[in-house]
C-alpha cells in the first residue's frame, strides 16, 4: 500500500510530501508517520522495548509461517527448528512461534509466549491446541497417545486464524 501524501508549505511553497511508513530514528525526526496495510504503525515507529517479545535465531531447517519451534543448543549456539511431539524424551518441545518463512540457514525472528500466532488456518475458536506429531505442527486431539511422545498444551485458538500461543511444560508418555 502506498502512503498517502499531503501538502506542506517548505521555503514559502506548497510541496506534496509522502508519509514514511518505517523509521529510520532520529533521521526521520519531525516527520509524518503512516499507518500498514494492517492499519497499524510499523514498529521501527515505537520506543524500545514496546512491541512483541521476540528473539531472532539461526535456523537449522526451513520454517514456514505460522510454524511452532523448538530452541535448541547447536554447537553452543541457540538455534530454532520446528517443535514436534513425536521427538524423544522431549527433545523438540515447543518455546515460540514464526510468522515469516525462513530458508535455512537463515536467521527467523521467534515470537515468545503470550503472543498470538496470527499466520495459522483451519482452528475452531475457544478449543484448545496441542503440539503436534507433524513438525512446526498443532492438533485439536489432547496431545499424542505414543509412548516417549510429548503431551503439550501450546495454546487456544481466538479465531480460525489465530492461536493464542502459551504453552504449558510438556509431559512425556509413559
């Protein structure tokens, strides 16, 4: 979407002037701010430390939007894959979500708990989500039922689209 313009009078002469979308910081001092596509100011417009909590990782498998991942320990380094229950004794529990694709070995930004995951499809709204057998993946069903699976409550779904996203501590399947 592009940003709307307007009139200002610079030197004694009307000028049309577009808004800025994004900030730059002090640079963009004295400017017009525009709103997203969303309606809403882009975050680069906020004072430091208002807006989601976020982390950004390396990767170390493709990501796709919406995706629940697991941080894990690479080498020493923090490291985002996908969170699967079928993984063992808990390996691949989950501790975030991605709104944007990533191709690894890109870096993804990792949204934290009490967020809302707004890139998911096909939830019923007031049900409860649980980490899934399928990587980066949620179910309706209450967890799986395989032994040395893990049972992980990730959160409740606002809308059809949307995953409140706050998970409990996960319990392996005797």
């Amino acid at each position: 979407m592009a940003a709307q313009t307007f009139l200002d009078r610079v030197a004694g002469k009307l000028k049309q002037i577009t808004a800025i979308l994004t900030s730059a910081g002090a640079a963009d001092s004295g400017k017009i701010a525009g709103l997203d596509a969303g309606g809403r100011f882009d975050l680069s417009f906020m004072p430091t430390g208002l807006g989601p909590e976020t982390i950004t990782l390396p990767t170390s498998e493709n990501l796709a939007a919406g995706d629940i991942v697991n941080i894990y320990d690479a080498a020493g380094a923090a490291t985002a894959r996908k969170a699967d229950a079928s993984a063992a004794s808990l390996g691949k529990t989950a501790h975030g979500f991605v709104i944007a694709a990533t191709t690894s070995p890109a870096n993804a930004v990792v949204y934290m708990p009490s967020q809302q995951d707004a890139q998911v499809t096909g939830l019923t709204p007031g049900v409860e989500y649980y980490l899934s057998d399928t990587p980066g993946g949620v179910t309706a069903a209450p967890g799986p039922t395989t032994s040395g699976h893990a049972s992980q409550l990730v959160g409740i779904a606002s809308a059809a689209g949307n995953l409140l996203f706050n998970p409990e501590p996960a319990v392996q399947l005797a």
